[in-house]
C-alpha cells in the first residue's frame, strides 16, 4: 500500500485526523477520541495489518504532552507515524494499545515514568525506571531538577 492509499484508507475511518509532512514515513495526529479504535483497525485490517509496533516515544512540547507510535506491516512493507495528544495537560491521558501490541506495555510504562502520561486500562502502570516515591516526570520541560540543577527550559 503506498502512502497516498494508507492516507485515503485512513481517511475513510475518520477525519478527525490530520497528515504531516514527512519524507520518510506517513505521520498522521489523531485526537484521543478516535486513537483506540483507529489503531486497532490499522492492525487488524488486512489492508494495513500493522503486525509491529517498534517505538513508543512520548513528547512535551510545552502546551501539549503526546505519544509517538512507530508502525510496521512486516507482510506488507509499511509504515506509518501516529501521534496522539492528550487533551487535558494536567491530568494527560491516553488509551493504551497494550492489548493490540504486546510491547507497548512496557513502553507504555516508560513514557508514564518519564512523562506522566497515564494510559487507560493500562494492566499495570507504575514507574519503571523511577523510584516509586520519585516526585515529578524528568522529561517534562516543566520538570525542576533540585538535585541536579538542569534547566530544560530557555
């Protein structure tokens, strides 16, 4: 499937979803909404069959806090970038796709650790790097450094 028809397959789902420029992958943003169920037909549809999630990466810019999910069809040889933002920056939550792809648990678990995002029916959110008792998210650009002294923000 080339770009333009895994954008119209998209479209067709929803259109509450936006296209980025990129030269290298499809990257599309899809609000919170429609996330769960848009993800579970790129895996599920013989179309798309997204078999393979290789990254969760999640993102602070400023006034938003998301989530990066990198995906693969490892039979059909393609790829697609899908971004999801949380609607409330203070109390950022996003469904979790750990049931569609195994390895988003721990990813997941990450992003939640360093980011503070929360990810409904999550099995098992808690800290995974962090202390239990670590108070704040170090990758946020907000986060104050007492011990360290590191300022993200310029």
């Amino acid at each position: 499937m080339t770009n333009d028809q895994l954008k119209q397959f998209i479209k067709n789902y929803t259109t509450e979803v936006e296209f980025v420029d990129n030269p290298y992958s499809l990257e599309c943003i899809v609000n919170t909404v429609h996330f769960y169920n848009l993800a579970r037909v790129l895996k599920e549809s013989d179309s798309t069959a997204f078999d393979f999630l290789y990254c969760v990466t999640g993102i602070d810019l400023q006034d938003s806090l998301g989530v990066i999910y990198h995906l693969e069809s490892t039979k059909l040889q393609h790829k697609l970038i899908l971004k999801v933002f949380a609607s409330d920056i203070d109390n950022p939550e996003i469904p979790s796709v750990f049931d569609l792809w195994d390895c988003a648990e721990l990813q997941e678990r990450e992003v939640f650790d360093f980011f503070g995002i929360r990810f409904l029916k999550h099995p098992d959110l808690r800290r995974i790097f962090m202390e239990e008792d670590w108070e704040g998210y170090p990758l946020r650009k907000n986060y104050v450094d007492t011990v360290n002294i590191i300022d993200l923000i310029k």
